[in-house]
C-alpha cells in the first residue's frame, strides 16, 4: 500500500467582526423637523379637543427635542467612536443625576440673598461635573478635551432636558386650571435658549476636566480645571441673573431714588415707555453677551484640542 503524505490544511482566514452601523449623515436634521412636526401637531390636537392626557407628551416632546438633537448632532460630526451606550448614558443617567443632586443641594445650601444665583451655577455645574466622571469611570480611554466637549455638552443637555420639563409642567398647572398657552411659552423659550445654556457650558468644564485626565482613568483636578469650573459657574450666574441685573441698571439710569423693594418684587411697577425699553435692552443685550463668551471659550478650546480620544497634558 501506498502512504500518502498527510495533508496540510491552511487554517481559515482570521474573521473580521461586522462594522457597526453607524448613522446616516444628516440624521439630527431629520429628526429635528419630525419632532418640530409632531410637537406642533401634539399642541394643535392638545388644544382643540382640550385632552389632558397628551400634556405628558407635549411636555416630553418639547423638553427633550432640541437638546436631544444637539447630542445626536455632536455624535456624527465628533462622538461616533465613543460608542451609542456613553453618549446615551451621559445624556439620561447624568441628566438625571445632575438634576436630583442640585436640587438636593440648593434645598439645604441656599437660602434667598444678593449672591443665590451664584450658589445655583457652582451646584449645579459641580454636580453636572461629577455626574460626567460617574458615567465615565470604567471608560479610562475617554479623554482629551474633544471627549470631554461631547460627553460633558450630553450631560448638561440632559440636564436642560429634564430642567425643562419641570419648567414646563410647573407653567401648565395653575390654581385655575391647566394654561396650555403658558406651557407653549415655556417650551419654546426653552427650546430656544437650551443650546446657549447648560449643554454649552457644561461642553466646556467636561472638555477641560477630561483634557487632565491620566491614562489610567484617574481624574485630576489641576488649576485649569478648577478655574474653569468657577468661570462657567459665573456664566450660569450671570444668565440667571440677568433679569435682576437689568433691572438695577434700569433704575440706576432713570431714577435718583433707589428703592431696594422693588428688587423683591421683580418688577418696576407702572414702568415708563423709556424703562420698558431699557430693560428690554439690558436683559436681552446681556444673555447675548454671555453666551458670546461661553461661545468663544468653546470655540477656543475645539481648536486647541487634538483630534483623537486622548491628550497629553502637561
């Protein structure tokens, strides 16, 4: 009988995992006008056969769209290699934790004074902060400023988000009844402002606290970081308190008398055309201001970073 060498056999090829599906570009925009056509066609149904029942889902809709939009928005153009479950989580598990532990902290931390907004902007981006490090713990490889702009831009949208539908639910109740023209106020206002608010500033203390962040995952809380947390807490400050601030430049201007009661108020009673006009100005005039800076410190701190996951600090 013959013997027959044995056969070699070539091992299979090494299989490569299937890509992952990744969005289709322009995704945000179609989204976006959806959302925008059901929240209108949810307001108009909502208002004429007067179904309370849909307020859940007029107040969901317009709370979460535009902030909801930025995120998906901040996936495509820089997150997509952060993967779907960290931008998901710092969007709703950080939204959350952010918003629950500032209210814990403003309920027993602050009291009614000249310096309470200032108390609000370190509470809550303090807490917004640490929600973006318990949401990034396990994940040591997501650092680097361009990190931090997207997942800490996803915890301060989800922040806004959840904010605004407290906002929204508190302008519909009312001891008349249910204002559902106050609610759609309310919501649009917010849907507004919400790019200019905390998802902005919150982009801005994550890009710098994960810029200084150590390979093995540990965060550092080096003095760029901390003084850029007190600067983005002046900023939230100073939007909340432009109305008061606009009011004390009204009255400083058009009055010789200053009367600190009406700084209690809130209001100027029976304001002339020049006063209305005035404030109209100053409150205005100084949310643009403020969001101009918030904008240029964002834009200054995209150029400097790198365009990977990591950075080396110093």
């Amino acid at each position: 009988m013959h013997e027959y060498p044995p056969t070699t056999q070539t091992p299979p090829p090494p299989t490569t995992p299937p890509p992952v599906p990744q969005p289709r570009p322009g995704l945000w925009k179609r989204c976006l006008w959806g959302g925008l056509t059901l929240w209108i066609l949810t307001a108009v149904v909502t208002y004429a056969t007067e179904n309370t029942t849909l307020l859940p889902t007029l107040i969901l809709l317009g709370s979460f769209l535009v902030p909801a939009v930025f995120v998906l928005w901040a996936y495509e153009r820089h997150g997509q290699d952060f993967g779907v479950p960290v931008i998901l989580g710092c969007f709703l598990t950080g939204g959350v934790l952010g918003v629950l532990g500032a209210s814990v902290m403003e309920y027993y931390l602050l009291h009614p004074s000249l310096w309470m907004f200032l108390g609000v902007g370190l509470i809550e981006e303090a807490v917004k902060l640490a929600a973006l490090m318990f949401v990034v713990r396990r994940y040591p490889r997501l650092r680097g400023i361009r990190a931090g702009l997207v997942l800490g831009g996803s915890v301060g949208f989800g922040f806004a988000a959840f904010e605004s539908a407290g906002y929204a639910f508190n302008a519909a109740v009312t001891m008349d009844g249910i204002d559902l023209r106050s609610l759609l106020e309310t919501e649009i206002l917010r849907g507004v402002l919400a790019p200019f608010g905390h998802g902005l500033w919150t982009a801005i203390a994550g890009g710098v606290l994960l810029a200084f962040r150590r390979p093995d995952g540990r965060f550092r809380f080096a003095a760029p970081v901390i003084g850029t947390y007190l600067g983005v807490a002046v900023l939230h400050a100073l939007w909340d308190s432009m109305h008061g601030i606009a009011l004390w430049l009204v009255l400083r201007m058009t009055t010789t008398d200053l009367d600190r009661s009406l700084f209690a108020q809130g209001y100027i009673p029976q304001p002339t055309s020049q006063q209305e006009h005035l404030f109209t100005l100053f409150s205005v005039g100084g949310l643009v201001l403020v969001t101009l800076v918030g904008l240029g410190w964002l834009r200054a701190l995209a150029r400097r970073g790198p365009t990977g996951t990591g950075i080396h600090t110093p």
